[in-house]
C-alpha cells in the first residue's frame, strides 16, 4: 500500500454504502479521501469537527468490505448513540461497557464471535483486562478505530491513561489496518497520537475547522453586572435558539434568572441538577419550549440541534478545543449564526484556579497524604476537613492522584509508601500543557487577526484565507496605522531568526523591548544580542502587534498548536539580505501602541478597544474603567508569584498568600523593612523575596500599560 489512495476516490461499493444505508448523496468533503484510503489499507487520522462526518468516514468502508471493525469509544453516551444510528441505518452493531448487565455484555461478545455483529464498540478500560485481551485473538478484527484519539495525548486537553495500552491492542488483534478519529488534535497531538499507536504512515486529514456560516465575535466587558448585559444585550439581538456557556454553576443560575426576568424563556443545566431536571430542560430545548439554554460545560454531548442561532460564552473557556467544540454548535443547519465569547483579563485567573487544582503540586498532595496517614483511612466522608488549609477540589484531586497511585486501598486503609507515589514530572508536564492552552486561548480573545484564520492556525488546517468576512476583526474598520521604522522591523526580524522556531512573540517581545523578565535575567547572554532592547520604550502590545503583522506579511511563519514558536520565512530572510525592501505599519491609534514612543509613563492601563463592527449587530461600549491602583499591584504580585511558583515547582500559596499579598498591596512598602510590617511576611519570606516584591511595586506603574497582556 502507498500513498496513491490519496488522490483516489472511494469505489462504487462504498458511494452505494453511503446513499444506501445512511442515505448520502454526496460525500463531504474529507470524508471522501479518507473513505478511499481506509479501503487500501492505510492507516488514517481523521482530525474534524464534531458534526463533520467524522463517523461515516469508517462507517462506510468498514461495510464496503466484509469483517468487523472494533471501535475504542471513551464515553458510554457516545457509544449508545452510535450503536442506537447504525442500528437504526439496519447495520449489526452492540457495545461493552460497564452500565450493561453482565449477560448483555456476553450476549454482545458471543455475537461478535459468531460473526454476527459489523461493528463493536468497547471501553478503553475494557480491552487492558487481560481476559478481554486474549479474546481479541479470536474476534476476528478486520478494522481497529480509535475513536477520541486525542485522549491518547498528554499534551490534549482530554489525556487518558487507558488510551496508552491501545497500541497493544491493536497488536493483539493482528494489526489491522487503524483508524483514529478526533475532533480536536493539535499538530502536537497528531504526533503523539500517530506514535502512541503506532500507526504506519497514516493518510491524515485535516478539515473544517473553518466554518464561515458562523460570525466570531469577541467583546471585552466587566465582570459581574456588565456580562449580564451583556449576555441580555446578544441574547435580544439575535432571534432564535441561544446557548449560554458559563463557568461555574452558581453563574449559570444567575444567568437564568436575568434572562427570565427580561421575559426570556430560559434555564439552567448544569451537574448540580438532578438527572429528570437536566433531560426536561433539554427535551424543553430541543422541542421549542425554551429559547435559551445557560449551562455549564456538561450540555452539549450528545445534543444535535440544527438551527441553535447564538453561542455565547459568558466566561472563558479553558482552551481553544474546548471553544470551537461548544461555539461549533451553532448553525448545524448551515444557517448563518453567531458565536460570542465575552472576555476580561481577569477571566484567566480564574481558569488558572482550575488548573491548580486539577493539577495539585508536589506539596499539597504530600500534606493530604500525610493528614490521611495520620488519619488512617480515606475513605472519609469529608476527606477536605482533615486539611482545612487547602482547597476543596485540591484535597479531592490528591485523594485520586493518590488512589491511582496504589497509596489508598479500596477497604479505605491507607498504605505507606516510600519514594513519591506519584510522577510528578508528569503531573508537571500535564500542568504546563494546560497553561499553555490557556495562553492560546487568551490570544485568541486578544487577537486583531482574523479569528477563523487563527483557529485553523491552531488545528494546523492549511490552505484557509487569511481574512473573512465573518469575525470581528475582518469586518470592522481597523484603526488608522502609522508606519513603523525600517530600521525596528529589521531588528525584529534579526530576532526572529536568531532564536528561529525555538521562541513566541510574548518572549521575543520581551527580548526586543529589552524588558526584565525572568526569562532574560536568567540567560544574561541575551542581552549580548545586538537587538536586545532594539524596542525599549515600546509598549508590549505594540511589539506583539508588529509581529503578527510580520506574520501577516508572510515575512515571519508561526508553528501551530499550544506552543507557537516563530520562525523566518524566505521573504523576510530577503529582506535581511537587503534584496527586498518591506513597509509595515501598525495601528497608532489605539492607546496600546505607540510604535516610535518614548516609554508612555502618561498611558495607563492602555486596553485595546474591542471591535465593534455595525455589520455584526449594535452593541454598547466596552467597559474602560480604571483600577483601584492597590488592585493593579495585587495583579502583578500575583503574577510575579505565579512565574516564581512555575520556576520552582511549588504551590503558589507556599510563597504568600492571597491575603498577605492584598495587604502588600494595599500598603504598598517602599522598602523591605516596611514590607517586614506585614502580616504574613516574616524574616525569612522578606530576606528571600523583599527584594523581588519592592522591585514588582516599584514597577507597578511602568507595567501598567502591559496588565492585560499575559505573564511571561
Ligand atoms: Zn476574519
């Protein structure tokens, strides 16, 4: 088998198969080529949207040939729902999971041996039980997908441990041809999913993530009260069927209740409610009865409603897989529609929170262990209680990080270990990879590009326009421009190509303004460089602002995924060389750039106005408020702790807490002996980091301008 499926289109028995029995006319597109390299042979990673086709693409050349295909499903939902469809579309399919009785699941596993079934679906979990595994042998498999893939990834959004063993599976079945399916798989997880299943030169394809039907829009608003007039404002704007995405349930309650009191037929779902509430509140949806959905992530799975109309993010979502999935519900019909994310820096702290506690240091897992050592047992009712200092989901998180471990026994007793339970380094990785999703999601709230183009930058789909005609940033009128210096785009393109693919913008912009960050202070060598601090007096936004112009011009290329690193194009490699000359200018209206400027001591706080484009619907101003200066200097405290936290590993509160930070802040000490009067900041915490927090306050108003942006 080579490559030469790639351009083929499937056969005549496979179109039959797709108008037959699912009742297609036409393929879409993706599906096609995959279909037609499924049938030589080949391996295929199939990345697109939920919606897209995803399963017919195996569907239809599993039943263009004879045999069965076993399909690895993570979620018993999705599982149900597939099996429900093919058997529906009158294909012979069952599933194993753990919610079967036990005599289904050997009903299901006797039919499969027999020959009778086309499809199987199965649990991760189920194929790693080695009575399972020696079955595998026997079933006869004549196609392995691998649905999800991305849950194989440490680096997705979504890793599974199971997923890791699936490799072993596919061996056990004889190594039939793989298919692995997924709708959110950054270029860094494609790799790591091809290699986790050893898949052989497998034909990938990578499509429609850009879907033009939907209008991206981002408004900057406050917190609280402004997001609910916000969220109102869109909700009255658009007519038809909204769903309303928030972070927390107490958020999603509040929420309803606004829009009802504004007459609007709408309610909560969330994992606080009640099976029977949640599936009327759905079946309400679906059927008309309510116009408005306010959930938590939990609504969604499963849910195909063509003609939902609005999505709108009333917080910010972890990552960008986790946006376009849940924008991505929107205009299932191909009816335009609109998806909103409304957004405040703020909002990162508190995704951060969810990080920290999804992923608990070294320290607090220890001093949970140590309080369920002292303790004796775990299987408490309130394990939180024993350690009233730490946070509720930490405890909970450590008390599963220390079962997986083998530490907590399942009669509740609690096992001593020696040497560390748990891979930290893991754990760390895992972390990073979170907050580097963060970072990418954050850029995206921020970004003055054309959003679908950067979403498809993210999934690493080629070939799409750089500018639309439906997101915020294309159809409203861009700021007036000022040129900027030929002699600062040559210094920032000697940036790029020294640390060619190795760094982003937000670091090389901190080398070219010459800023003192952590990252350049530890490599003094940096400041050797000749254009080091090229840009000093720049503000950080503009610097950033210049470099994606860089990449607009296609002078400089951007890698994909969570962590995009720069690199130089052959155009701007020419224009080193002197062969070509290159004009770039960048907005010099807003307050957040000021490309020839001496540093902007008089510009605070310089927010970026959101775009606000009359062809996408009226909406009010963007909340410009100015902050309590003691607030600004808790943010950048926190921040400083944050980088030092990351630097040394270990819990943020470990360094000070958020209380004695806040009273740092508020007192705002000139020197490290007034910093010693604060509760909480004894000899030792002031000896080790008085100099760094002094240094922080002291640059509380030059940082000013740069607040929004993120931490480096
Ligand atoms: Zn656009």
């Amino acid at each position: 088998m080579t490559g030469e499926e790639a351009g083929r289109a499937p056969s005549a028995a496979a179109l039959r198969v797709a108008h037959d029995v699912f009742g297609l006319s036409a393929l879409r597109p993706g599906q096609a080529e995959v279909i037609a390299a499924a049938e030589g042979g080949r391996d295929v990673l199939f990345v697109a949207p939920t919606g897209s086709g995803k399963s017919v693409a195996y569907w239809v050349p599993a039943l263009a040939s004879p045999g069965l295909t076993l399909v690895v499903s993570p979620l018993i939902a999705l599982m149900t729902d597939q099996v429900i469809r093919l058997r529906r579309a009158g294909v012979a399919a069952a599933a194993i999971h753990s919610q079967m009785e036990v005599g289904e699941q050997r009903e299901a596993l006797a039919a499969a041996l027999d020959g009778r079934l086309r499809f199987l679906y199965v649990a991760p979990e189920r194929l790693a039980t080695p009575s399972f595994e020696e079955r595998l042998a026997q079933l006869g498999v004549t196609r392995f997908v691998v649905d999800e893939a991305h849950c194989i990834s440490s680096w997705g959004n979504d890793f599974r441990q199971e997923y890791r063993r699936l490799a072993g599976a596919v061996t056990a079945c004889g190594r039939p041809p793989v298919t692995a399916v997924t709708a959110t798989a950054t270029p860094q997880v494609r790799e790591d999913i091809s290699r986790n299943l050893a898949l052989r030169k497998p034909f990938t394809v990578v499509t429609g993530f850009v879907r033009i039907g939907l209008t991206l829009e981002v408004q900057r608003c406050r917190q609280g009260a402004e997001k609910l007039r916000a969220v109102a404002r869109a909700v009255a704007e658009v007519p038809g069927r909204a769903l309303v995405y928030c972070g927390r349930i107490r958020d999603c309650e509040e929420t309803a209740v606004a829009l009802r009191a504004d007459g609007v037929a709408a309610a909560a779902y969330h994992g606080g409610l009640d099976g029977p509430v949640r599936s009327r509140v759905q079946t309400a949806f679906t059927e008309g009865g309510l116009r408005v959905v306010v959930a938590t992530s939990a609504f969604g799975m499963g849910v195909d409603i063509p003609d939902i109309r609005q999505v709108i993010h009333r917080d910010f979502p972890a990552c960008l897989e986790d946006y376009h999935q849940a924008a991505g519900r929107a205009g299932r019909d191909g009816l335009p529609a609109r998806c909103l994310l409304l957004y405040n820096p703020a909002d990162r702290g508190l995704q951060e929170l969810f990080i920290a506690q999804s992923y608990p240091e070294r320290e607090v897992v220890r001093e949970v262990y140590r309080a369920l050592l002292r303790a004796g047992r775990w299987d408490l009712p309130e394990p939180a209680g024993l350690v009233p200092n730490l946070d509720r989901r930490a405890v909970e998180a450590s008390v599963r990080l220390l079962e997986n471990a083998g530490a907590l026994l399942p009669g509740g007793e609690v096992r001593r270990l020696t040497g560390a339970p748990v891979d930290f380094e893991e754990r760390r990785r895992l972390r990073e990879a979170a907050l580097a999703r963060l970072d990418q999601m954050m850029a995206y709230a921020t970004s003055r590009e054309c959003r679908h183009a950067r979403i498809a930058d993210y999934f690493g789909e080629q070939g799409v326009a750089r500018s639309c005609s439906a997101c915020d940033n294309c159809l409203s009128p861009r700021p007036a421009e000022r040129p900027v210096p030929e002699s600062a785009v040559r210094a920032a393109l000697r940036g790029v190509a020294r640390f060619d693919g190795h760094l982003g913008g937000t670091r090389l912009a901190a080398v070219l303004r010459g800023a003192d960050s952590a990252w350049n202070r530890d490599r003094p060598w940096v400041r050797e460089l000749d254009f080091f601090g090229a840009l000093a007096g720049w503000e950080e936004a503009a610097v950033r602002e210049l470099l994606v112009k860089l990449v607009e011009r296609e002078l400089v290329l951007r890698g994909h995924g969570e962590r995009p690193t720069l690199g130089l194009a052959p155009a701007g490699r020419a224009v080193l060389r002197g062969e070509r000359e290159v004009t770039v200018s960048i907005p010099g209206s807003s307050r957040a750039s000021r490309p020839e400027g001496p540093p902007s001591s008089g510009h605070r706080a310089g927010r970026r106005p959101v775009a606000t484009p009359a062809a996408v619907g009226s909406r009010a101003a963007t909340g410009d408020q100015p902050e309590a200066p003691g607030q600004l200097r808790f943010e950048l405290l926190r921040r400083w702790r944050l980088g030092l936290a990351r630097a040394e590993a270990r819990a943020a509160f470990t360094i000070f807490d958020d209380r004695t930070l806040r009273e740092i802040a508020e007192r705002d000490p000139g020197s490290v002996a007034d910093l010693l009067q604060v509760h909480g900041v004894g000899a030792a915490k002031a000896s080790r980091y008085g100099d760094a927090v002094i240094g922080v306050l002291r640059d509380t108003g030059r940082s000013a301008d740069a607040l929004p942006a993120r931490p480096d």
